[in-house]
C-alpha cells in the first residue's frame, strides 16, 4: 500500500507510522483479553463449583492471581520499546476482560459485591496500562538524552558578543 503513494505523501505515512496501532498489537490485545477472561472463568469456577478446594482457597487464589498477574504482563514485554502499541494493546485487551467479567457478574450474583464493580476494575486496568507506558516512554526519552552530550558546543560568535565594546 506505502510503495503506491508517491513519496513524499510514503514518507509521511513512515513518519507517522510508529504512532499507529498495528495488527501485532490487536493480536496481543484479543489474546491477551481471551486468556485474562479464561482465567477469571476458571477462578470463578473453582471457587464457586468444586468444594474440594475449599480447604485449600488460599492456594487456589494466590495460583490465580498470579497466572492474572503473568497474562498481564504479555503486552508491556511485548511492547516495551513503544509505548502507545503497550498501551492500545493493553487496554483492548483489558476492555474485552471487562467485557467477560460484566457477563460473570450476571451469572454470579454477589460478584461485584464481594470483588469491584466493573468501572473500577476498567480504571484500574487502565492506570496500569497507562501509567506502565509513560514511565516506557519517560524512559526511552532519557536514555535518548543521555546519548547527547551535556555541554553545548561553544561557537566563535559567543566569545565576540560576551564583552561589549564601551
């Protein structure tokens, strides 16, 4: 499609391309929202339908978060390096656990009882990602700044013009 455009119209698309989402990040995004969702249906099932783990809820609960914990993380290593494809990425992937954990409070009747409701956990999810982001690109911006040098070249006019003729 870039290699029909002529090109300076190609070498705008370039330039503006990093600051696009791309197929990459909303393959991360539905997969990461698909096993985040899994994980809230699997925790939810065996908390609520096997009574053999009971005596072992605390296990059981520490195992889930985590596995939640680790399905989180796949879109900010991912995207470490670019921050809006982390952030596109993580929120859709957010939104469509969101979406899964609306339908789980209709089957589960004291869900957003005993947990958070589903705005909560959509603003919490969308300061991590968020946040996770600006601190990739703060980062990126400083270490690029450090490949610059701290002084600024001196030039043979500002030597001329430090004392003024009186």
């Amino acid at each position: 499609m870039i290699e029909s455009l002529p090109d300076a119209q190609a070498a705008a698309v370039r330039a503006l391309t990093p600051a696009l989402p791309t197929r990459a990040g909303l393959k991360t995004g539905i997969f990461t929202g698909a096993l985040l969702s899994l994980d809230m249906i699997a925790a939810l099932l065996a908390a609520n339908r096997m009574p053999v783990l009971e005596k072992h809820a605390l296990e059981r609960n520490v195992g889930f978060c985590g596995l939640f914990v680790i399905i989180m993380l796949i879109p900010i290593f991912r995207f470490l390096h670019k921050p809006v494809q982390l952030f596109g990425s993580g929120i859709l992937g957010w939104g469509i656990f969101i979406v899964a954990y609306n339908l789980a409070g209709m089957y589960f009747a004291n869900l957003f009882s005993v947990l958070r409701s589903p705005l909560d956990a959509l603003l919490e999810g969308a300061l991590i990602y968020g946040v996770t982001a600006v601190v990739c690109w703060v980062s990126a911006m400083v270490l690029q700044a450090r490949k610059q040098p701290f002084v600024p070249r001196r030039r043979s006019s500002d030597f001329i013009n430090r004392f003024p003729e009186p």
